[in-house]
C-alpha cells in the first residue's frame, strides 16, 4: 500500500484517485479556516505558486476536530480561502484526522511517520511531505511555517 492507492473526495464532491499524483512532490495538510495557524494558507499559497510548475501539490484537507475551527461547508471553506489567501490549489472534501472516523489516508500517512505526539496529529495544519516516489519522507508540527519547508521541496523537486 501507498499513498497512491487511495480515493478521496474534494470540496467538490468529485472522487480523486491519488494515483494521479504519481511523480508529484505532495504536501499534505489537515487545516482550518478559524484557526491561529490559519494564516499559514497564504505561505502555502506562495510554495504552490513557487513549485507548483515544478512539480509540487498542495493536498488540503480541512479538518474540524480540534476546537472545532473548520466549521463550514467545503463550498464555504472553498470561498473563505480564495477570497481572503489567494488559494489555486485542490482542496479537499473535511475529513477526520484521528480517532475511530479518521480517514484511511492519514491511518496510512500517520503511520508512516510519527510526530511529537506518537501517530496522532497534534492540530490544524499539520503537515506530511511527500516524495515523487510516494515516500511520506517528513512530518512536520502545526507550528512550522510552509516557508520552512521550501528547501526541503526544492531537494525533493530536483
């Protein structure tokens, strides 16, 4: 199993098969649009704009479970991110990142790299990178900037 292996839905409802992300440098996020990390879209944003060409995708799935700061509709969550951040990149349909309904793509990345807090995710915006060969090759806490990550992408990118 890898991350190509899996289905998800977008904030569109439209099923994605991650396979078509096969040579692509991912970088996965569970967000929230009411969060203090919120601001990080915009840092996101500029790595997409950056690197996107390149070979890089953002993946973001807005998730609710921590102080329920992801409240809306995906077509709400869609708005509020491209009005007030600029965001191109895919968004995906809100899913659950731990516990009995967490989606089986984080039971898989999580359990490929551990964070501070053993496999579960700590909050909003935490962050797994993804090589071109589908390796989940890092895992970085709610706290790290986007802008933290660029030469680490750059490597990946080649």
């Amino acid at each position: 199993m890898n991350i190509y292996d899996f289905k998800m839905k977008d904030a569109k409802g439209e099923e994605v098969d991650f396979s078509v992300y096969k040579g692509k440098v991912l970088l996965v996020v569970n967000t929230a649009t009411g969060c203090g990390f919120t601001p990080q879209y915009a840092g996101l944003q500029d790595l997409y704009d950056k690197y996107g060409e390149k070979g890089l995708e953002i993946i973001d799935f807005p998730c609710n479970q921590f102080g329920h700061q992801a409240p809306g509709t995906e077509d709400e969550i869609v708005g509020f991110c491209q009005m007030r951040y600029g965001v191109t990149f895919r968004q995906f349909a809100k899913i659950e990142v731990n516990g009995k309904n967490e989606a089986p793509i984080y039971t898989y990345l999580k359990s490929q790299k551990s964070g501070t807090f053993g496999r579960r995710i700590k909050w909003n915006f935490s962050k797994f990178l993804v090589d071109r060969e589908g390796n989940v090759v890092d895992r970085f806490a709610p706290t790290t900037k986007p802008e933290k990550l660029e030469e680490k992408i750059k490597e990946l990118l080649g």
